[in-house]
C-alpha cells in the first residue's frame, strides 16, 4: 500500500512539472479546417490542436485519451457542431473536467451556429437514415461560411484573449480580405460547372453544389450513413441513361469503393476532394484546399 | 422578438471593394465585379437565411442556452434567437430535447446445457444481484433489460443523468446522477448511483459490450450485472499533460456485492483508480489503468457441504480488498475506425477476503457443522482477454478467453475438518471459457450478434453455449467513452 501512494504521488509530480505555462490561447478544433482558421486569424497568439485530420471521419472517432488531456488544457474549443461530433465530444469535454470549454461557455464556440444549415429535415425519423436534426453539417464545402465563422472565431478570440483583441481582429480583417478575393478567383475558374449534374457518394456536398451551381442528382447512399447497397446502385447506374450525371464525388476520407465501382460502370469520372486540410497532401491549408477542390472538379468536367 | 440585421460590416465591406476602382486596370475591374457580385450573393443568402431562421425559431423551443451563446457573432446580441425559443412546439431539434432521452432494447435466444445450480465453481454467488436467475441465464427466447437513459444539462454547474433499467414488474435504478460541470483545472465531481470507474468494462453497459455476456472475472467479481455499482461519492483529477493522466476516488454505501447492505454511518465501500492513456502515431491509441476496491460484508450467504455430504448454510462476514488492472489497445488504419479497426482488452484482477465464515443446520439435518464458526481467508485472482476486429462498416468478429483462478480457502481448525470441501463455494477450481462472436451493425443504432462458448465455469462441465442477441436503440445518438 504505502509503494502505490508513492507511485501515485510520484506520478502526479511528473504530471504538474512537466505542464509548461503558455501565453498563447490554446485553441482545440475538432476538425482540422477550423484549426487553420483559428491560425489565419490568430496567427502566433494561438496554438491550435486538431482533434482530427484530414483522412479521420469525424463523426466516428472514439474519445480517446488523447483528446480528454488535450480538452483539459484547452482555452477554446471549436466544433462543427450540427450533431457532427456527437459521437464523443460530449464525453471529451464532460470528462476533461475544464470548466472554460463548456457548453455557453466563451470557450466553446459552434461553427454550424454561425452559418444557415441546409437540408434541415421535414421529419425527424431514422428511418430516413442518419439525419442529423440540425441540418447538414459539412458547412466547410463553401468558402463564403469561413467569413461568418471567422468572425465570430476572432470575436471569441477576443473575449478570452483581450490583451490582444486589435491582433485578432486585423487578423481577421487581413484573412477576410485574401479570403473574398481567392473566392472570386475560384468563382471564376469553376464557372464551366453551374449545372453541372454530378453524384455524391455521401450528402456531404450541399453548400459545396450550392456554392457553385452544382446539379446533386443522387447519392450513392440510399440513406445518409447507411453504407451504399449494390441494388441502390444498379439503380443509379440504370439512371445515367436518362439523366445521366458527369462525375461522382466523394470526400478523401470516405471508402473509394463505391464511387470507384460506379464510375467505371457508368465511364464518368470519380473524384475524391480533399473535404478538409490535410484531405489531400496538396491540400495544407485554407486557400490550397479550395485551390484543389475547384481544380479537381474542373478537370473532372473536361 | 427583435431580428437585428448586422449590416455594418457588409457595408464596410462594400466600401473597401469599391474604392479602389475609381483607380483600377480593367483586369481588376472584373475582379472587383465577381467581388460584388459575391457580396450580393451573400447578402441574399443571409436574408434568406435569416427568414429561414425566423421561421425555424418560431417552430422550435428550447436549446436556448446555445443559440444565445452564439447565434450572434460577439455574442453579446443574442437576446434575438434566445427570445425567439420561447414558445412554439418541440417538434424540431432531437439536441433540442431537455432532457435527451434514449431507449436501449435487448434480447437474446441462448441455447445452453440446463444446469440446476448453474454457478462458477469456487466464487461466491452474488445473491439477489439478478432478477429469477439474470437474464444470461435463461433459454430459449428471453427479453434483455429494456433501458431508459435521461440525461441534460440542470444548469450551468451541473449535470444529470440517470438509467432506468426496465424488467418485468420491477424497475431498477441503474444509475442516478448529477455531475459537476464547472469545476475547472480538471477536477470532476459526480454524486448518486454510478458506476464505479474502477476497470475497464465496469463503467460500460452491457449495450456497449462486445459479446454478449460480461467476462467471468466481472460476473465472479461484482455478479451477472458485470459492474460494480456504488450510491456515493466520486472525485477525479485530470492532469494537465500531453499523456492522459486521470485520478480519482469514491466513497459509497457498498451495498453491492461483494459489499452488503448496512445500518451504520459513513462509507462502507472506498475505491481509488488512476488511468494512463494515449496515442502512439495516428493509428493506435490505449489506456491503461490500475484501482484498488475495499468493501465489507455482513452474513453473505452460500449453501455449503459438512463432511458427511449434508447441506448447510455458509455465511462470510468480512472484508474483501480487490485489485484491477486493465489495458485497452485500438487500432485503426489512419485513425479512421469507420472501415476497419481492431481492439484489444484485457483485465486482471486479485482479490483478497478476510473475515469469520459461519456454518448453519437450516433443514435441521444433523449437520456436522452446525453453530460453528471461525476464520476465513482466501485470494482469489481472475482475468480476460479478447480481440474484437471490425472488417467492414457492419461486420465484426471477436475472440474472447476468460480464466479465473479461485484459490483454497484457509478456514480455522474448529470448522475446517467438519466442512467438505468440495462444496462448490469452497472448491479449488480453474474456470476457463471461450467466447467467440460475430456481429452485424445495420446504422450506429441496430445490431445482431451470434456467440459461441465453451463455458467450463463447473468442473467436469463443457457447456456449449449459442446465443442470438439483438440490441437496438431508439433516440439520442449516444457518446460513449473510449
């Protein structure tokens, strides 16, 4: 008995020694895109960890340990919310036992909240597959949400960093400004795909067709979350002859199966989009993701 | 209700755009067009999505608490969304509901040998722990515990929650808790009925559980439940360290088995648990963890043998000190365990108790060892450890092996030579058994399973056990621990 109290007290001493004192806002994003974003606008004043990357569906990660240590030193937490993490962050921040980053508190802030959700469901019922209540959650397929989040991002960098509240906001104003401009560019160079009718392997691509007047004329999953079945499929392919779709799409970090097994029966192309930084090695941050999101469909559209 | 529209900063946004091109090339004239274009787009969008909201807000109550937060960009003008959830139906958010509420079903068809006093030889019968002799252990069809899961935030501060379990005419409170939410610098508070955080599964419910019955080491340990419950107190630390770090104590009434029920002041049950746990690249992760269990019982009753083979009463008065240690291991190729992953867990555990065993004559059969008693002592030890491999998005399969080893009791010289010990409490005896499932996921809330088991939990026994479970769940999307 007494070896394991020195054991416990011995860890303990390693755990509270081995805790540097930071001056920057350590930032915690559930998803990799919200990360980069904290670091546009908050450039050296925050640290940021990402819960997730760029290959992790961040639906359907487990509340590791990791995470729980990483929450507990946190200042912010920033989440898609719209029931996209659901599957853990509640445990994460319920077990991290950090009051800052609780639910209404400064500390936590929703980018789902931020923004107008798309397919809000009529019905609430599973039967209609894995809906989430909210909307769809994927809101980082549109640039044009960055500047709503990054607002309110930079707006909550300043309630719990005040000393540096100019930093953050000229942080902000400086990312909004390359940010507005890059939009326009990639409006431009995607403006051969307005109504362009395309397949989605899994609806994670509303704002994105929204975005740039893409066509969404089916999804290869019958029901949201439920993985594609091959009678779903046969029936999609028996469809391209009357409507029939130029490519399918699907996020990096989704199966390619499907839309591997689609695309060579229907001859159109499949295109995997980085969905987030880091989805594709090309892929490194905020203006590259959309540098490679618009060049793959484009080339897709040849 | 008032809806503030925020267009200063569209104006000023406008503004920048447009001043430049008093002064600007052709080129950048197209450029500054898209701009506007853009703005005009995007101002359009958040019109209409501000109806939409208006729309939606007077169709909905409730999550006002969030929206006020952050409807609003400084969150300071919130009054607007947090004013529009006062009235109206339910009908919209499940995140909305308060509490969130969901329903666990379960059932099961087993086939197995009809074994009258079915047991684990050498191990204590936890009594009254299961309901007409636990679910697990009934053939053919059977219904599993139904359960009601409520939980909500009560208030900035706290947090509640409890699990009713649903079996016929009887509803048990599983757990009953409120949790402290704001404690900060890591600390953790919960108070009420929980399960204990000593080991690995015991925090788990059996829907969360890879097969479809606990490890013999927790149905030895704490009874078929698998868990071990306490009606107490529970603080816990977390260290502010890259590697998981986690401390924790609980103080409880200790009512449970091994424990008893008990008319006194203070605690009757104390545990102390530590967990370690991190991420080695992006493919693993693991925790480990180590927790001390001390309870103390009062007339625990068992039928035992006297010499000459005729029944009797057994009853230990004492305390029992448990050790668990536990290491989960998960892989998953880049970390994305949608596809394909593995687990590993395996548990441990050592368990000593102390005490005065009495021997009873209930039936008035002349038995030997009628009105004795004397000293009782005996370390028990016991573990498991089972592979569980995810292959697709619906299909998993697992391998499950359990040992326990129940050791001799050392009894006083006054009882000892009147006692068989070959009664099945008293017998030295290794339980083993081999588990192996398999199970299908439709979505996150359907799954079947099909289990085989050689189950030697009694000696010259091999029960060949099949069992078909379903378990399904209705409601808000759970979050489980690690």
């Amino acid at each position: 008995m007494k070896s394991s109290i020195l054991m416990i007290a011995s860890a303990v001493l390693t755990a509270l020694f081995s805790t540097t004192l930071r001056a920057d806002v350590a930032v915690f994003a559930t998803v990799p895109e919200w990360g980069a974003l904290a670091k546009e606008i908050g450039g050296d004043k925050v640290t940021v960890y990402n819960a997730t990357h760029g290959l992790q569906d961040p639906h359907r990660i487990d509340a590791r340990p990791s995470l729980i240590a990483q929450a507990r030193r946190a200042q912010l937490v920033v989440a898609t919310g719209a029931e996209l993490e659901v599957g853990w962050l509640p445990v994460v921040l319920r077990e991290s036992g950090n009051g800052r980053i609780q639910l209404g508190q400064p500390g936590y802030l929703e980018a789902a909240r931020q923004v107008v959700l798309r397919e809000v469901p009529p019905v609430l019922d599973r039967a209609h597959g894995d809906i989430h209540a909210a909307g769809n959650p994927h809101i980082q397929t549109d640039p044009r949400n960055y500047l709503k989040v990054g607002e309110a991002l930079a707006g909550r960098l300043a309630e719990i960093d005040p000393a540096n509240q100019a930093h953050y906001r000229a942080g902000y104003s400086n990312f909004a400004g390359r940010w507005r401009s890059a939009i326009g560019r990639w409006e431009r160079e995607a403006a051969g795909l307005r109504g362009v009718p395309v397949l989605v392997q899994h609806q994670a691509f509303p704002y994105l067709c929204d975005w740039l007047g893409l066509k969404e004329v089916g999804s290869l999953e019958a029901k949201p979350g439920v993985e594609p079945t091959r009678s779903h499929l046969a029936e999609l392919l028996a469809r391209q002859g009357g409507q029939p779709a130029k490519m399918v799409i699907r996020a990096a970090y989704q199966a390619d199966g499907p839309s591997r097994w689609f695309s060579q029966r229907a001859g159109i192309p499949a295109v995997a989009l980085p969905f987030t930084v880091g989805g594709t090695p090309a892929a490194g941050d905020l203006f590259s993701l959309f540098d490679q999101t618009v060049q793959r469909l484009v080339e897709a559209n040849r | 209700m008032t809806l503030r529209f925020p267009l200063r900063p569209w104006g000023l946004a406008l503004a920048a755009a447009v001043s430049p091109a008093l002064a600007a090339a052709p080129a950048e004239l197209a450029e500054i067009k898209a701009q506007i274009e853009q703005l005009k787009a995007a101002y359009e969008q958040r019109i209409a999505a501000l109806e939409g909201r208006l729309a939606q807000a007077e169709a909905r109550a409730g999550s006002a608490d969030v929206a006020a937060r952050s409807a609003q960009s400084d969150g300071k003008t919130a009054q607007a969304t947090g004013a529009a959830a006062s009235s109206g139906s339910r009908a919209g958010l499940a995140t909305a509901f308060n509490p969130e509420v969901s329903l666990i079903l379960q059932g099961q068809y087993k086939q197995m040998k009809n074994l009258p006093e079915r047991g684990i030889t050498g191990f204590w019968p936890a009594a009254g722990h299961t309901h007409d002799g636990g679910d697990a252990d009934k053939r053919g069809f059977s219904l599993g515990h139904t359960e009601l899961v409520l939980a909500a935030n009560v208030d900035p501060y706290w947090r509640g929650q409890a699990i009713l379990a649903l079996v016929d005419s009887e509803v048990e409170v599983e757990e009953a808790w409120f949790q402290a939410t704001g404690l900060g610098d890591g600390m953790g508070l919960k108070g009420g009925r929980f399960r204990s955080s000593i080991g690995y599964l015991n925090e788990q419910h059996p829907h969360q559980w890879d097969f479809a019955d606990a490890p013999l080491a927790y149905a030895a340990l704490f009874g078929k439940e698998g868990s071990y419950t306490q009606d107490g107190l529970q603080f816990k630390w977390v260290a502010p360290t890259e590697t998981f770090l986690e401390l924790g104590a609980e103080v409880g009434r200790g009512q449970k088995f091994p424990g008893s029920e008990r008319n006194k002041n203070g605690s009757g049950a104390g545990a102390v648990f530590a967990h370690v746990g991190g991420d080695v690249g992006v493919a693993q992760s693991w925790r480990a963890g180590v927790a001390y269990l001390r309870t103390s019982t009062r007339g625990r009753e068992a039928e035992i043998r006297d010499v000459g083979g005729l029944e009797g009463q057994g009853m230990f008065s004492g305390q029992a000190a448990t050790w668990l240690a536990d290491f989960v291991w998960k892989w998953a190729p880049n970390g994305n365990p949608k596809y394909e992953n593995f687990k590993f867990q395996g548990e441990y555990f050592q368990r000593r108790e102390k005490g005065s065993l009495a021997c009873a004559d209930e039936n008035a059969s002349g038995n030997a060892c009628n009105g004795l008693a004397d000293s009782y002592r005996r370390r028990q030890s016991g573990g498991y450890v089972q592979g569980v491999y995810q292959l697709t998005p619906q299909w998993r399969a697992g391998y499950r092996y359990d040992r326990l080893a129940s050791g001799s009791p050392h009894i006083g010289a006054s009882l000892a030579p009147r006692l068989d010990f070959a009664s099945a409490v008293l017998d030295r005896y290794h339980p083993t058994r081999h588990s192996l499932m398999g199970d299908y996921s439709w979505s996150e809330y359907s799954r079947l399973r099909l289990q085989f088991a050689w189950d030697k939990s009694m000696p010259g026994v091999t029960d060949r056990q099949i069992t078909l479970q379903y378990i399904v769940s209705l409601g808000a999307h759970g979050a489980h621990k690690f």
